[in-house]
C-alpha cells in the first residue's frame, strides 16, 4: 500500500514536470512554447540573416538552428524590423533574438546577452568618387544608417542628430548613397560588403570606425535559456562547428 502512494505521488510529480516543460511561458526555467524556440531577427543582414527563396538563412539562422538542435527545440525564425527585436524578446513574443546584434551597456538594461559568437566592425560606405577618405572627413556631411543599430548610435553621437538619415534597412540607406541622397553610410562591415558588391560605384573606406561583439539576446527573465544556449554556444565553438559555419559564409581577406 504504501508503495504504491509512492508510485502514486511520483506519477504526479514527474506530470506536473512534464506539463511544466512542455506548457506555456513560465518566468523562470528554460521555458519555450511546445519545445520551439522562436528566433527574432531583421533578415536584411548578409551574411548573418537573409532570404534565399522563402527561407531565411545565414549566419545566425544556421547558429540558431545548432543551438536549438543541442537543446532539443525546434527552431522559428520571426524576421521583423531591426529596432522591433528586443521589444519581442521582453515581451515573450521571441525567445531569443540574433540579428548581428551588438552586446552595448544601453540594452543590456533591457534583455541579457549570450556570450559573444562573432566580431563586427562598423564601416564607412562611400561612393567610389567620394572626397570623403576617412572617419575624420564625415564632420557636416549628411550620413544614413539602419535605424536603432549602433551604426545610428555612434554617428547621432559623433556627428550630431541632424545629420544622421535613420533606414529601416541597411539595403535602403544604401540605395539612398546611390542616389545621392546621403553622403555615406556606417554599417556593419560584412553586410556592407554584400552591398557594395551589389551595387556600382561604391567602396568600403579603410578607416574602421567601431569594433564590437555580437551576441543573442534572451529575455532577463529566462535565465536558464540564457545558461543552457551559452552551454550550447560552448560546445559549438569546442567542436569547430561555430567556426564552420562563420567560414561557410565569410571569405578571409
Ligand atoms: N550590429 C549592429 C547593431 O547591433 C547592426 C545590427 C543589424 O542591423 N542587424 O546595432
């Protein structure tokens, strides 16, 4: 008899486990809905996220999709405007957002960061016949960048506000280089390298104007998710396949 309350109790115990795991968002533990984790991110962001067809690939997508798989989740990639990234991840509407995001003390206030898994560099975009040659030459001159990025930060900060022209994709302030529109642009170094490519007439200025780390965003809340995806980002780079992945998709100069 009394084994079998024991039996009993353990049956309920290991339920309510079950349920807990597999139920709805809970504000502690590694919760994910029904054992997906939802990704945020702009897919306007060669090579870390863009579309191929229909699918949304790249960098980040392919380390999402590792640290889901060690973690035994099914990955969902949400694609949204950049500024709208972290507002989906304290919400709870993402679970973890990776978007070239750079690890900066102003949003750490708002989400927790994963340990860093690659390096960007803030670049210049000039045209090709442009009197502008350094960081140095940027004073009065009008500059577009993605809105809310660092990119944005830095030159509002630096140039003054007024002559900072806010896109909602790097692609758009690209286009408005092209036109004349604005003078240069500062962004991330990769994806400007994919849109100079992409585009007639324009370079990449040697000067670098910030580096930074990138990392995942995770809600403040969620600390387990945060330990258990830098758990998996570990054993990503120990084995080599973070590294594979970053050479599958950046050529080395
Ligand atoms: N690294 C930049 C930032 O975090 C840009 C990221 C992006 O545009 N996806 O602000």
């Amino acid at each position: 008899m009394k084994k079998r309350i024991l039996s009993i109790a353990l049956v309920a115990v290991l339920a309510a486990t079950l349920a807990c795991a597999c139920g709805k968002k809970e504000s502690t533990g590694m919760t994910v809905n029904d054992g997906v984790l939802t990704m945020a991110t702009n897919a306007y962001f060669p090579p870390y996220e863009y579309y191929e067809g229909e699918e949304i690939v790249g960098i980040d997508a392919e380390i999402a999709k590792a640290v889901a798989d060690k973690l035994g989740l099914e990955l969902k990639i949400e694609d949204m405007e950049f500024d709208s990234i972290i507002t989906a991840v304290q919400t709870g509407k993402a679970d973890i957002g990776l978007a070239g995001m750079t690890v900066t003390d102003e949003r750490k206030q708002s989400v927790n960061f994963s340990d860093t898994y690659a390096t960007g560099i803030q670049v210049v975009i000039v045209t090709e016949d442009s009197d502008i040659t350094s960081v140095d030459d940027l004073e009065g001159k009008k500059i577009g960048v993605q809105l809310s990025t660092t990119g944005d930060i830095y030159a509002s900060d630096d140039y003054g506000e007024e002559f900072v022209e806010q896109y909602n994709k790097g692609a758009d302030a690209v286009m408005a280089l092209t036109q004349g529109k604005v003078d240069a642009v500062i962004i991330d170094n990769e994806p400007a390298k994919s849109f100079v490519a992409a585009n007639e007439g324009l370079k990449i200025l040697d000067t670098e104007y910030v580096t930074e780390d990138y990392a995942a965003c995770i809600n403040k809340e969620n600390t387990e998710l945060l330990d258990a995806v830098n758990g998996a980002l570990a054993e990503l780079k120990e084995d080599g396949t973070l590294q594979g992945i970053l050479d599958k998709y950046i050529t080395a100069e």
